[in-house]
C-alpha cells in the first residue's frame, strides 16, 4: 500500500499510529477547509496567470474544488487522520478527482505558508463578525441606557458609596470600552490582512509567482516582506487573542456588577429568567449563571493569551512543529468571543432596572458629600477646609442615623456659616447630577448626548 504522506520517500519505515494520532491536527483544522480552498483557488489562478499552470489544469483544478466545497458543506467529506492535516486532505481529494493537475496545485508553496495563508483568511473572517457583534453589544446597551438617562443610582470606589450618578451614566462606560474592544479589533485586522502565501517552506521559490497578484485575489493589503518570518511567526494570532482578552475582560466585570447588582441584598435588577437557572435543592433560587461563566470563561480566553504567548518565546526561525499549537486556542478564543458577544446583546434587552432600590442606596451613603464641599469651595473656603468640614458634618450624620440633606439649616451652619438655604439644591441625588454637566459627566442631558454621539457613529 502506498504510504499517503507527501515526504514518505524519505523514510523506510511507516509512522507508527501513535505518532500519526499524536501529530494528526485534521480533527480540529478542518475547519480551515474552505478557506484552505480559497487560498489554493487563488494560488492556482496565480501560477496561471504565469505561465506555471496550463489553462486545463486550472479548470481541472477549479472543478474538482467547487466539488469538494460541496462535499464539505453537505457533510460527505471523509476526513482522514493519515493525511495528517487539512491540506493533505483536501490535496489528496482533489488529485483523486481530477488526477496530475491536483498534484500541480502545490507548485510554487509549502504547507508552511499555505497554513500560515488559512489561519489569516480565517481570522480576518472572525475580526469581522466580532466587530459587527460588538456594535450590536453596544446598540443593546446605549437602549438600556436611553431608558435610564435620569435614573439615580450609586456610583462606587472601592464597592463604596461614592457619589450619585446615573445608570444611563454607568452603561456608556461599557460601551466606551467596548468602543475601544472594536477599536484593537479594526487595527489588529491590519497586521492579519497581510500574505504569507509564495515564502514557500521558507526561503521563497524559484518559481515566478505574483505574490501581489494573489495578495489582489485574496482581498489582502499587502504581502508579507520576509519569507522566514512570514512562515514562522504567529504575533498576529497572539494580538488578535489579546484584543479578545480585553473583551472578556471588560464583559467580565460587567458581568461581576450584574451578579451584585441582582442579589436580594442589592436588588439593582433583575435578569430575564431565560438567562437564568434554578438550583436542584433549593426552590427559590434564581441564579445568574450567563454572567457568571462570561466571569469564568474570560479566565480561559485570558489562558488562552498566555498559551500563544508561550508558545512562540522560544522558537527558532523558521517553521516549527509547535505552531501546530497555535490553532485550538486560537479557534476557542473567538468560538468563545464570538458566543458571548451574541448571548449579551440578547441578556441586556432583558435587563429590568429598579430605580427605586437605586435611589435609596444612594440615600443611604452619603453620597452627595462632595457636593457640600465644592459649595463651600464655590463660598470661598480652600478646599482642604471644605473637605474637613464636611467630614465633621458625615460623622454627625451618620450618628444622627441621617443623611446631610436631612439636617436642618441652623445644624449645617454650625459647621460652617457660609452654608446658606440654596445649599438643599446641591444635596440632592438629582441636584448632585445636574452640576456635572460638562463633556463625560453624569448628568442626564449629556448622558443623552453622548447616546447620541454613540449611535451616530455606529450608524456611520
């Protein structure tokens, strides 16, 4: 029996069916198939257009693919681990159809740039689907807070009560993360758009390809100037997991205030039951477990970043056996971007705020003790006074088991005399928030400006 390895003339011996099983990468990069065939596609025109390739064998070539995508799509392709990897496959497959012209095909390339080609056409792919998935991320989330633009709620240092804001305020800070998520995504896609295709195993080919020709085919910006490092470095697979890393992790801590924010001891919100699960033991339990494995999965797309980085730290140029490794937690990484990004757009929409749980946390914080010093700064007391004084007036507040714009005016003055009746104005929740209306404050006004701002620039 022939062996159906492409090198197997070297050997005298079969590769044990441990080895082949250990080595095999097919079970998990057949999904590269149809961009594997779109590369070759292009590579073929290539050496057509000069002079390699005889007008016959391209549309050999050109036929038996269009059947094999066929077969892939209807699921009667018969993936072997003997042929190692999805190349090798699809090559055999196609030699099997249509005879020499699909031994020709690999003319002028290696499975070296040819693998490095796939990942890349396939990457590209998903930066662009996670980018219109982000938009969608963020159109859910400029909803919830257009709904909310006057909702009081507590904002928090340290899980403090720190100062009123409002929650419209709280969720265009996801989506300015996001912004930025989207922002990596865009740039990384630049240094990915780039083709390694004609660096061959790694030093070229004495073949005249027409690398900007099948860079033109392909949609890619550029070529990739160095034949050793197009084939051997894979910093764009490890800047795309990155920019995912970032994206758990800001949906990540989003998910942490969900999960506090819907305990019984807060009761900021409520998630819509389809997004929740019972517990097996206890019958009033409704727990919050999409944003909790968003919080555990944003630990393996981070692991995930470690495991490329890691990977690559101590390969000699070129090609190595190692970047083998580069594929699963590549594919699992935007799999997993991918299915988050989905699944929340659709949680947000069924997020229920409970303005009145908001605005009574805010009460109980003394939120609005800034406020009362920058009044006094605004009398004419330096600032380092303001801040003692009001210090001083909290912890009689606090005793007193209310809060500052509970005390009457003859208590304030005894703190200071410069505080005058206009000074109810500024304790208030609501008064708090409408002093902050300046670019990227809380106020509800330009809180709404900036939803505005938001939606013209997805629109665009």
């Amino acid at each position: 029996m022939q062996d159906t390895h492409a090198w197997s003339g070297r050997f005298s011996e079969p590769v044990s069916e441990l080895v082949k099983k250990y080595t095999a990468s097919v079970t998990f990069d057949k999904r590269l198939a149809e961009f594997d065939i779109e590369g070759s596609l292009a590579h073929a025109t290539m050496l057509h257009k000069s002079g390699v390739l005889g007008d016959a064998d391209l549309a050999a070539i050109r036929d038996g693919m269009a059947q094999i995508i066929a077969d892939i799509r209807a699921g009667n392709f018969d993936w072997s681990v003997d042929l190692e990897d999805v190349h090798m496959n699809v090559e055999r497959r196609l030699t099997d159809k249509i005879g020499d012209a699909g031994k020709r095909l690999h003319t002028g390339r290696s499975r070296n740039d040819q693998v490095a080609t796939d990942i890349r056409l396939w990457l590209r792919a998903q930066i662009d689907a996670i980018v219109v998935l982000i938009a969608e991320l963020q159109t859910s989330l400029l909803d919830l807070a257009e709904q909310h633009a006057d909702t009081v709620m507590p904002g928090f240092t340290h899980l403090q009560v720190a100062q009123p804001v409002t929650f419209g305020h709280h969720m265009l800070a996801y989506v300015e993360m996001l912004g930025r998520d989207a922002e990596r995504m865009t740039d990384c896609r630049k240094r990915v758009n780039r083709l390694p295709l004609g660096a061959a195993a790694l030093a070229g080919t004495t073949f005249p390809i027409d690398r900007h020709y099948t860079a033109q085919l392909l949609g890619f910006d550029d070529v990739c100037h160095n034949s050793l490092d197009a084939v051997s470095d894979r910093d764009f697979a490890i800047e795309f997991t990155a920019a995912a890393s970032l994206v758990m992790v800001h949906l990540s801590r989003l998910s942490e205030e969900l999960i506090l924010w819907m305990s019984p001891r807060v009761g900021f919100i409520d998630i819509a039951d389809r997004f929740c699960t019972g517990s097996s033991i206890m019958p009033q339990k409704k727990n919050p477990d999409v944003p909790e494995l968003v919080r555990g999965k944003s630990g393996r797309v981070v692991g995930h970043l470690i495991a490329l980085v890691t990977l690559m730290k101590a390969q000699p140029l070129a090609y190595n056996k190692d970047n083998q490794e580069d594929k699963e937690p590549l594919f699992d990484t935007a799999d997993t971007l991918i299915d988050t990004l989905r699944i929340y757009a659709d949680m947000m929409r069924g997020i229920t705020v409970k303005p009145a749980a908001m605005r009574a946390a805010v009460l109980q914080g003394f939120a609005t003790a800034t406020d009362l010093a920058d009044y006094l700064v605004k009398k004419g007391m330096p600032f380092r006074d303001s801040h003692e004084v009001v210090a001083l007036t909290v912890r009689h507040a606090e005793q007193q088991s209310v809060d500052i714009a509970d005390l009457s005016l003859d208590t304030l003055r005894q703190f200071s005399t410069l505080i005058e009746q206009d000074v109810y104005s500024v304790l208030t929740p609501e008064g708090s928030l409408a002093q902050r209306d300046h670019v990227g404050g809380t106020a509800p006004n330009q809180v709404r400006f900036q939803i505005a701002r938001h939606r013209a620039r997805l629109a665009g």
